[in-house]
DNA sequence: CGTTGTGAAATGATTCACAGCT
DNA sequence: AGCTGTGAATCATTTCACAACG
C-alpha cells in the first residue's frame, strides 16, 4: 500500500526487534505502547520507532501511541511471519541436529517440513520426529511439500552445491550457516549466519575494552558487505 | 597505532569478511591482492576496501596491492584473533550442544575451557570431551581458568540471571543465542544470535521478492538497534 | 602503468522539532 | 495534554576522483 519511498535496510532488521518486543507486551495484557516506550525498551529514540513504522504505513493513534495488538499483527503482515513458511533443514551435523530440534522455529511460523543429509548411516533414521532424506529426494520433495526456504547446515565444502540444488529444486530463500559466500542467483534470499564471525566481532569489542558506544551491542547480525554470500 | 579518526560499525563487520576471504586465498599460495580484486570478491567496491583498511594503518603497496599473509596478520591483530580466547559454553540444549562440538570455533583461536548446565542429569557427565559442570562452579571456573568470553544457551527465562552470574565472574564478552535483550553493563560486550529474527529477516526478504539489492544479501548480523540487548 | 590513500562530493540514516489529530 | 507523522537538519557511510608512489 502506501507507496514506498525506499526503506532503509536497519529499519528492516528493527521491525523483528519490535515485534518480540511487542509480543512479549501482550501476554501481560498490554494494550498500547507509545513510541517513545517502545524506544526506551529497545534502546531506540521515539522519533526512530516512528519513523521506522511509518514506511509501513499509519498505526499510530495521536495521543494514544499504538495499539500493541494491532501493532504485532502489522508488523507480522509485513515480515511476512503471518503465515506459516514450509522449511528443510539440510545437514545433520551438530547445527542442523540443533536447529531441527529447535521448537520455537515452528512457534514463531516456520514449520520444518523435512530433513536431509547424505550420511548412509543417518538416512532413513528418524530425527525430532522426521524423516532423514538423501539428497537426492531433495528435490521432488521440496516441490511436492512446497518448501520455500531452506536451512542450510552442511560442511563449508558441500555448502555452494547444496545450495544450487536447493535453487533447483525452487528454494526462495536460504537461510546458510556454513562459514562460505553462497554465489547464487539474485532471486533467492540469503541470510547468512557466521559463528566464527561473531566470535571475531566479540573478540574486536572486548579488545576495544569498550562495547559498541549504543546502537552497537546486541544482535550481530545483518548489515553485511556481500550482497549475496553468506552472513 | 594510527590515531583513530572513529571507524564505522559496517567497517568492522567486513573486516571479518576480508579476512576470511583472504585466508582462504592464502592456502593456494596467493601473494598479493588489489582492493578492487577483494572487493569483487566480496561484492564490495576497491574504495570500500581500501577506505576500510586505512582506518587501520597503511597495509597497501602502491602498483602493487596487499600482501596477502601481511593483511591476514593485521586483520586478526585487530580483531584480536591474533591470541587464544578462554571461552565456556553455559546451556547444554541444543545450541550449546552444538556450538560445544563445532570444531571451527578452535581452530580461528576460541578455544572451550569450560562447559555448564544445570541439568543433574547432565552435571558430572563429559561432553566433547569436557566435564559438565553446575552453574555454582561458574565463578571460581572462569576465574581460574581465565575465561573472558561465555557462550550463552540458556532457555529465555534464564538468560539475563546466567548473564549476570558471568558478569559476575569477570566474563568480558558474551555470544547470546538466547532471544532476549540482555541488560548488563556497558563494559561487557554483547553479540547475539537470534535465530528467530533472522528467518524472519529471511522471510521478508523472500516475500519482497527481491533479495537485497547489493549490500544486502548475506551475513545476517550486526547491525542492530539495541545497545546491548541480543542479536 | 597500476594501485594505494584520502580529501571532497554524494548518498543514506538518524534525530530534531513541530504542525496536526484526539 | 499527549502523541503521531514528517519535512528539514544533522550525522554517518559510501563513492568519486585524483595526487603520490613504486
């Protein structure tokens, strides 16, 4: 709707930010929120919430703030977490193995709808309720559960093959934790997710003996160079 | 050395691309780079990875490039991977399962000194090879072992308190894969890890149908609004 | 020559500050 | 009175473009 006058990427990452905030405002029966309380509990300036919000479109009631309910469930709406997204995970190693057991996946919308690995010894097992697939049931699998993001868990080697097959099989979005630059076509999102990246971040921080001077601490996580790689 | 003119936070998160990117051109014996070759590489442009590394120092050779074992050795001094960090895992779930095994973590100079969960079931029992221990023995562990980063996988619920407990015990650093906002002081630095936020991110991404136009696609991870809360 | 390092210009993001709604 | 939405101002980051160097 409101036309789209080019939102900025740190708006983006904000929006989770405000969702959880906002959701954990609701069980204890919050009804409104105004945005300069949003801020204070985010560490983010009124005008910033505002702003933020208003790329979106117009939520807030003056003199009022916002409604939290109605503020989750446009918040959702444009995260697109207002459904259920059909994922895989693929590679059983420890991180993949940690991320299909993961239960608040499924709660916050995303539904593990199979799993795979290449592993003779692992195929065929049953894992936190699923299936182990081999590869190459990958991608009649995917079409016919249409699964439309992937997790990507395998060894840093397999990562870029796995991937285009992934892309093959019709994959929108992959969300990688292997340490590689995925190179893949600009129609498929990719999130990446970097631990030993993190840790050099940590270590860099602690070095500094300071922390990150505001906006700085906290979620580690987009803002990257690649336009495409890994994260 | 070079004063230090205020570098920007998006500098420092590429400086972990550089230097995985340049590690990994170090093992077919590659010498030197230019800053337009790395940026290819990484999606970047050549005055981006030279304006990021003068912030640094004068690495670069004129005519010639970088060297890159010489870029490699400096990136890690100023990330401070240059030296072995202590680090414990706190939270033996899933995540802390998996992140105990994760064999890379060693190798780029993060090295598990210590592990911890609350579970009798699991206390006294030897994980990857190391001893569980009760979060009591948190303190006197990371004191005597000289732990300066925890690795935090609790449940939600308990983060903040093991946060403080770490804190506590003289923890400089801490990674948070638990999805909440911690809140400690500023002299303790904080990356976080909030899976949840990045499908999200993923999702919104996926259903823009586009995937970021350049800067974008990839390493999920900084870049956040709070200070100090999770990533 | 090719390539760095870096001021100056351009672009992007945040904060200010205020008119307008309830 | 309280609070939103938003243009204008400020601040941050990236890109340009070029002098200097090997």
């Amino acid at each position: 709707m409101t036309s789209q006058p080019k939102i900025p990427r740190p708006t983006i990452r904000r929006l989770s930010f405000y969702l959880r905030e906002l959701e954990s405002l609701l069980e204890p029966g919050r009804k409104t929120i105004s945005s300069r309380q949003l801020g204070d509990l985010l560490g983010l300036t009124d005008a910033q919430v505002r702003k933020d919000l208003a790329y979106f479109g117009q939520f807030g009631y003056p003199g009022v703030g916002y409604r939290v309910l109605e503020l989750v469930e446009e918040l959702r709406k444009i995260l697109g977490t207002d459904r259920v997204w059909k994922t895989a995970v693929v590679g059983m190693g420890n991180i993949g193995r940690a991320v299909t057991r993961y239960k608040r996946l499924q709660r916050k919308g995303f539904e593990i709808a199979a799993i795979f690995d290449t592993d003779p010894a692992l195929v065929g097992t049953v894992l936190a309720g699923h299936h182990v697939h081999t590869l190459e049931e990958l991608k009649p699998i995917f079409q016919e559960r249409d699964i439309k993001i992937g997790l990507l868990a395998v060894p840093a080697e397999a990562a870029q093959e796995v991937a285009d097959l992934m892309v093959e099989a019709g994959v929108q979005g992959i969300l990688n934790f292997a340490p590689v630059r995925l190179k893949l076509a600009d129609s498929v999102a990719i999130v990446s997710v970097h631990l030993t990246m993190l840790l050099e971040q940590l270590a860099f921080k602690v070095s500094l003996g300071l922390t990150g001077s505001r906006d700085d601490r906290e979620s580690e996580q987009d803002a990257d160079p690649n336009s495409q790689p890994t994260v």
